[in-house]
C-alpha cells in the first residue's frame, strides 16, 4: 500500500511516499481502507521532533481516519466488513489502517468520508475542553483564541450549542466574517486590535469566564489578564512557543484557575467514544458545521503541512485517500 513516511526530523521536505506492507490485524483489530485522513498541528510537531519523540523512525504520521472496513482481526464481528467508520488511530497517512474495532463510529449516510477525518481529534479536543475540563454553563462567557483554525471553529459552535457568549480572536477580515457565521458574538482582530482592551471595553471591565488557547506563548499574558474573578485559563497547545512559568502569586488577586489539556491523557472508560459519536451525530443532524480548509491528495502532504505550518488554513486540513 502507499503510505506518507518519514525518516529523520526535519521539514515538511522530509515526508515521503512510500511502499510499505498493509497492516496486519491482531485481535479486536480491523483494517480500514482510508478515505480520507485528518491533518493536525500536532503531526507537524512530530515531524520536526518536537512531539512525541519516542516513537521509532521510520513513522507514518496521522492520527484519525474515515473509510470503510475492509478486513476484521480475531474475535471482531464479520458484520463490520463494508461499513462506513471513522476513528481515532495511528498511521493513518496511507491507503489502509488498522483500529481498535471497539473505537469505530459509524457514519451517517449525510457524512462525507473527509467532513468524518475532520472531527475525531479537534472535535473531541473542543468536546473536552468545554463539557470535561471546564464544563461551561449556559449565561458564561468564552473567549476562544485562533477562533478560525481546527479547534476553534468547533470550540466556537459548541460553547454557542451550550448558551454561552462567545469572543474569538483571528488575524484578518476573512476570518472575521467566517467565525462570525459560525456564531461568535464578539470578534476581536489581534492584528489591529488590542484584546485585552477590547474584552475589558465589550464586557465593561467584567472580563471573561474562561480562555481556551493553544497560542502559547504571545497570547499567555493577555489570556490572564482578560479573565474575570474566579475565571479559567486552559491551555492545550503551544503553537506561538511555551508559555511562561505560572506565578501563583498573581492568581490570588482574582482567584483564577489555569489548567490544561491534553487529548492523550486516560479519559474516564468510552468517554472518547461516546464524545465522538455525540459529534458525528451532530455533524449529520447539520448542528455541527464542519468546515474544511484545505483538500488535498496523499501524495500531497508535503504541501498540506507547509500550508498548515505557513498558517494559510482555516478550519481542518484533510488528505484524500481512496474513492
């Protein structure tokens, strides 16, 4: 089968495709045929080393996939062969993937292959960080930062979904429109605009109730500093550098919480599962709107993680794959 692989950390040049062996299925395993696969920040990280490191080279990159199933391993019901699935895996750059048979989510006939490779880790990231970590209630106020990108366009719909006021914070005009058809209420343009000033002037010095950012590093500061008494700050990614050191001295002012994220992290038994399923079937219920930035075929993953990289996506980068 094809597959995308790397070899040694390095650019975007690095990823190659390749000719590898289709995978072979252990017990309550399935292989899927890939149809589409989901593209993520995080795998750029891994590509540059910077991320996950102990896995051996050379690697298949990807980590969520929609297709059909196309062989089960022991013990897995033959009653899975020729349905549509999506699912939370490795190696998901290439032709056919294995999965954990308990993990598939069936698809409905209205999801499309590659709307499907777009939910199971930024739809499950934005599922946790509102309902587990912060478990945001209606009348609260959100402020999702790089509102247009993968997890911010899912983030924005499901705090809305929830009854909160909903700021987010994107870089140009395009994105402006875009999050606000989705749904936020107050858009703040960080290129132009202060958002420290501006939270404090459109919530008349109150603040916020909690700050979703994977910025990192430029935006930690400002994050703080937006919160109200008792507000939250989560951090579940890195991408502008690490943020600071917290100062626990600072927080006792307004009592805040700073905590993070991280998929990975053992969840409570079958909450991803079920998390993913509520998301697809929102998806195909149409409460979900899943916008894809960039389409392109396997054999173009170069250029989808140098586009990802560049910032010149909104939304989820998906590769096509089969079909």
């Amino acid at each position: 089968m094809k597959a995308i692989r790397y070899h040694h950390i390095g650019g975007p040049e690095v990823l190659r495709l390749e000719d590898v062996p289709e995978p072979e299925l252990g017990p309550g395993e399935v292989r899927l045929q890939v149809h589409a696969a989901g593209v993520n920040f995080a795998d750029t990280e891994r590509r540059r080393g910077l991320y996950d490191t102990k896995v051996p080279l050379p690697r298949i990159l990807g980590s969520e996939a929609a297709g059909v199933v196309r062989a089960v391993g022991p013990g897995v019901d033959e009653a899975l062969l020729g349905r549509r699935v999506v699912t939370l895996s490795t190696g998901c750059y290439a032709e056919f993937v294995k999965a954990p048979a308990s993990g598939l989510v069936a698809l409905p006939d209205k999801v499309s292959f590659e709307e499907a490779a777009a939910v199971p880790v930024q739809g499950l990231t934005a599922y946790h960080l509102l309902h587990t970590v912060a478990r945001v209630q209606r009348g609260q106020s959100v402020l999702v930062h790089a509102a247009a990108g993968g997890v911010g366009v899912l983030a924005v719909q499901l705090a809305k979904a929830l009854g909160a006021r909903v700021f987010g914070t994107v870089s140009s005009e395009a994105k402006a429109r875009l999050v606000q058809e989705l749904g936020v209420d107050e858009v703040i343009r960080y290129d132009r605009e202060d958002v420290v000033a501006e939270v404090h002037r459109r919530t008349e010095g109150g603040g916020v109730d909690l700050v979703l950012d994977a910025v990192g590093a430029s935006t930690w500061e400002a994050s703080l500093q937006v919160l109200a008494p008792f507000g939250h700050l989560v951090s579940y990614g890195s991408a502008s550098g690490r943020p600071p050191a917290v100062d626990v001295e600072s927080l006792y002012e307004k009592s805040l919480k700073v905590s993070a994220y991280w998929m990975h992290t053992p969840h409570p038994p079958g909450a991803h599962h079920r998390a993913l399923e509520s998301l697809i079937r929102d998806v195909g219920d149409g409460r979900l709107r899943i916008l894809i930035g960039l389409k392109l075929p396997l054999a173009e993953a170069i250029e989808a993680h140098r586009r990802l990289e560049g910032r010149e996506t909104v939304g989820k980068v998906v590769l096509t794959v089969a079909g």
